[in-house]
C-alpha cells in the first residue's frame, strides 16, 4: 500500500471486539515500526465506547489514529433503541469531545 501511494486506510472498528481491537494494534504497529506513509484511520459508532479503543491504539502503536465516526440514526433504529434526537446529540457530543481531547485528527 505504502509503495502504492495510499495514504490513509480504515483498519477496522477496535471497539467491536477484542479480536477486533488487538487485530487494528497489529496493523497500527506495523506502520509505525516500518515507517510507513499510511495514515490510519478507524471506523466506530459516536459513543465514548467505541473512541477511547482508538485512543488506546494511537497510544499503544506510538502514532496517531485518524477517528471514522457515524451516527446510527435512522428512524427505524431511533424506534428500535427508544432513542431521541436529543440523546443522540448527547452522546455524540460526549464521544466527539473525547477524541479531541485526546488529540485524534478527524477527517476534514
């Protein structure tokens, strides 16, 4: 990928599972110990719990971890969930305010 010229690559979504998660520091390490060109990036929901697997991985791998979020917000997860758009708002606020703190770069 490196010699191809891809910059950046979504590596998976770490707050999945542990498999998941030690699976994405595998790949974090493995830039950051070749020196590689890659930005990485990684998916997960706008919930703290799916951020700070991120924060550990950029920690952990010594390099930064750009931060996919989305929002699951369709009306028909809204109904399923008994969410509203305020506890949405909520918790992606929280989740957000958590990466930035912690210094991950989001796509611009």
């Amino acid at each position: 990928m490196n010699d191809l010229g891809i910059h950046e690559a979504d590596i998976g979504l770490p707050g999945s599972s542990k498999r998941a998660f030690d699976d994405c520091l595998r790949l974090c390490k493995e830039v950051e110990q070749n020196k590689l060109k890659i930005r990485v990036a990684c998916a997960g929901r706008t919930v703290v719990s799916d951020i700070t697997p991120m924060i550990e991985l950029s920690q952990r791998a010594g390099i930064l971890v750009e931060v996919y979020a989305f929002i699951g917000s369709s009306p028909i997860r809204q109904f399923a969930e008994e969410w509203d758009v305020a506890l949405i708002a909520k918790r992606s606020t929280e989740a957000i305010d958590v990466a930035v703190k912690a210094g991950l770069p989001s796509p611009m």
